[in-house]
C-alpha cells in the first residue's frame, strides 16, 4: 500500500490545479455517472492460517467479478461503490499435524466504497488512483482428511478492511450516439488494487477438529481476506 501512495498524492494535486473547463464540454471523462464490469484474479498473502496449514500464498489464487458504480463529486473528484465477489481454493498437506491433508475453500463477497482522483493524460487516456474501506462477508469449507477419517468444517465471517488502488482506462468507443447506439462512451480499462481484511481465529473449528482427533493443542490463526487484485473491464460514461 505505501509504494503506490505516492501516486495517490499526484494525482490528488493534479485533480486539484487541473482546471476541467479547458476540455472540451462533451469530454467523456467529464460526465458525472460511470458504471463499470470488471473481472480479475485475487492473489491472497501469506497469514498465520495459510503458514500453519502449508498453504502456498501463491496458490491460493481464484477469480474476481465486480460491479462498479461511479458518481463525480467536483471536478476531478469521483467517489464509487463495488459490489464484488471472488472464490478461491487450494490443497496442502500441512507439516505440523500428520497423516493430514487438506482442501480449503475460500468466497468473499465484498462492498467497497472508494474515493478516487481521475487525472486525463488527453482525450482517449486516463489514470486514477483511489482509498477507501471494504465490507466482507467470508464463506470457508476446509475438508479435512486425518488418515481414513475426513470432516469438511464449515465456517462464514463479516469482517471490515480497507483498499487502495490505482488503475488506467482507455477510452476506445467515444461516440456511440453518432452510430445510433446508446449515449454512454465506452472505455477499456486497467486495476491494480491492494486490500488488507483482517480475520481473527480463521479456522477455529478446524482447529479443534484437529486437536480432538490427534491430541494436539494448537491454536486458532488469523487470515487475511484482502490481497492482491489485478482486474481487467469495460467501463460505460452517461
């Protein structure tokens, strides 16, 4: 989060002494509505959860769909909300309890409100760069198998976060009215987004469910819900 915070400041003061009356008045990147689909991959961090269960971070990758909704305050100055859901699933074979292997699978379905500066490079190119909170609701199924008995342990979280992201359009479609279509310029665009959603006691019932069947003691860990997200969609101007 701190290595693109730089380029949320730029582009803050550039949406700040950019004076919008200089485009033209049917700027696209002017209009004061966008709604966007968007569709990615998440990439999780390593956690206390993914360390204890031998999870490799960059295993634990699964698909993103979102729905974004933007709506201009001033000028340069945008706030938007997204509606988004991702699945994610991965099999290890932890090294702390024996003859176990595990499945677990992860689905998140978030809402995250995000203030954002829009900066056009010219008429066809823009980038933004934006923070907000995120709200989660997490769904997990971790099917356990110790020697030839399994148990799939079944748990869900509301959890709260924040993200900051940064990302590019191209706007590639200007003037769909002029071809009698709808009103609504069309742009292809480009996102990287860093989020960090903490849960504590992640696998708790996992957890005992191991301890009660191998006499262990070990405790719950934390997992962290956010991550990486690199996202590709079609963004629509009215």
């Amino acid at each position: 989060m701190p290595r693109i915070a730089p380029l949320i400041t730029f582009l803050a003061l550039f949406a700040f002494f950019f004076d919008p009356s200089c485009n033209a008045a049917d700027d696209p990147f002017r209009r004061n509505n966008a709604a966007a689909l968007k569709i990615g991959a998440q990439m999780y961090r390593s956690s206390d959860f993914t360390d204890f269960w031998d999870i490799r971070s960059d295993n634990l990758v699964g698909p993103v769909f979102e729905f974004e909704y933007d709506r201009r305050i001033t000028g340069l100055v945008f706030v938007d909300l997204t509606l988004g859901y991702a699945r994610a699933d991965a099999n290890s074979d932890p090294s702390l309890l024996a003859n176990t292997s595990t499945d677990v699978k992860v689905s998140n379905i978030y809402l995250s409100p995000t203030l954002k500066i829009q900066a056009p490079l010219n008429d066809s190119v823009s980038v933004y760069g934006g923070i907000g909170p995120d709200i989660y609701y997490t769904d997990s199924d971790i099917d356990i198998s110790i020697g030839t008995a399994s148990a799939t342990v079944s748990d869900a979280f509301w959890s709260f976060g924040g993200h900051t992201l940064v990302g590019l359009e191209w706007l590639f479609y200007k003037e769909p009215a002029r071809d009698n279509r709808l009103d609504a310029p069309l742009g292809l665009i480009f996102e990287y987004k860093f989020a960090i959603v903490p849960i504590n006691d992640f696998d708790q019932k996992a957890i005992d469910t191991a301890n009660n069947a191998l006499g262990t003691s070990y405790s719950a860990n934390d997992f962290d819900a956010g991550g990486h997200f690199l996202m590709v969609g079609l963004r629509w101007h009215f």
